[in-house]
C-alpha cells in the first residue's frame, strides 16, 4: 500500500447521475464505469490499491472502501472508491466477505493516509508497523494488514514483493553502494528519479523505502 493522490485525478461527472435510494451500483452502466476506471487509473496507476499488485494480471473491480451496506449514502462518492485486484483471500474482496467484524475509521485510507509513516516495507517481503506510532496510530496499522490480508506472513504477497526487490537488484546490482559515492545533492537528485521511475511498477514499495533511506 502506498500513498495515492485523488487531486491526480477528476471526479468522474457520471456519478452524479446517480443518487443513494433512487438507484444501487449495479444500475451504474458499463460505459460510465469505463469513465470511473480512466480517473481511477489517473489516481493509481494500474496497480491496486492496496497490495499494489497489477490489475492486468490479477484482475479489477471498483471497489468500495467503506462498505455499500455499512454505508449505503457513500455508493457513489467518489472519494469512497478505488480500484482493487480480484484475489478472494486479501484486498477489497476479502475485507467485505472474510476479515470479519472491524470499524472503517481504523482502516488507512490510502488517498488520506500515508501508508509510509505507518509501515516499513523490507527487501525480504516483509511489512513491520513502526515503533514510533502512537497507540492509536499502532491498531490503525494493524487493522489495516489484518482486514486486507497484508499481513507479512501471508506468503504470496511477502514472497512477490520479494521477488521485486530481487529483480531490480538484479538490473541494478550494487547500485545501493555506488549511490554512497555521490555527492549529497547528486545522490538525491538520482534517488527521486528513480523513485519517480518504479511508482508505476507492481511492489515498489520496499525499493522506493530502501531509496528513501539513502538521502
């Protein structure tokens, strides 16, 4: 999970076709979800929202952060909405059908919250909440790995963001080494634009933190 910025993004001019108690989502035709999906894209990439694997190779719907049952007067705001991948045991799908009871104020909004001051993402796939947080801020984290199945020790995720890590090493080998040798503003110029140059691409996540470390 990583921050994602709605102001990238228009509010699709659909929804406001569209009204809680006069119509439900599935009344929301294919052609306006296509309008949805552009805008959704322009937030996140192709990437979901929130284990950041691609929607291309794990499929996509649009996904409603706080429940349509649960909160039936958010079925077409448009800042309740993102796009998630189709696994059935982690993400948008397993937070409405298999996580179980949990309030959606505890959960990291990811176009509200900032996913890196909550976690540390590391190059063996692993995901830690930071030390520094406060009580509260420590059961939001929690939360948010539990009801999405992020957790580190489900093994598909850890093992591909992983896998990452070892495939950009792979094309930069000792690139973390050779960055100790520039210059301070050379160093950090050069980590931006490479940070800048993995947001697209499926679980950046521990390489961008592993960069950020570096400045």
């Amino acid at each position: 999970m990583k921050r994602l910025y709605r102001e990238n993004a228009n509010e699709p001019d659909c929804l406001n076709d569209y009204q809680h108690g006069s119509g439900n989502w599935k009344a929301v035709t294919k052609e306006h979800k296509a309008s949805i999906w552009e805008q959704l894209h322009s937030m996140q990439g192709n990437l979901c929202a929130y284990c950041e694997a691609s929607l291309e190779t794990f499929g996509k719907h649009i996904e409603h952060f706080r429940t349509r049952n649960s909160y039936p007067n958010l079925t077409f705001k448009w800042a309740n909405l993102f796009g998630s991948c189709c696994k059935s045991d982690s993400c948008g799908t397993y937070k409405d059908q298999g996580a179980g009871a949990y309030n959606a104020d505890d959960l990291l909004d990811p176009s509200v919250d900032d996913p890196d001051d909550f976690f540390e993402f590391r190059t063996d796939g692993t995901i830690s909440v930071r030390a520094s947080l406060s009580e509260q801020d420590v059961h939001r984290a929690n939360e948010t790995l539990r009801v999405f199945n992020l957790d580190p020790e489900f093994g598909r995720w850890r093992r591909m963001r992983r896998i990452a890590v070892e495939c950009y090493q792979a094309v930069q080998p000792g690139i973390t080494a050779e960055l100790m040798e520039f210059d301070d503003e050379e160093r950090r110029d050069y980590i931006l634009a490479e940070i800048d140059n993995i947001r697209s691409e499926p679980f950046s996540g521990p390489i961008r933190q592993l960069f950020e470390g570096l400045y």
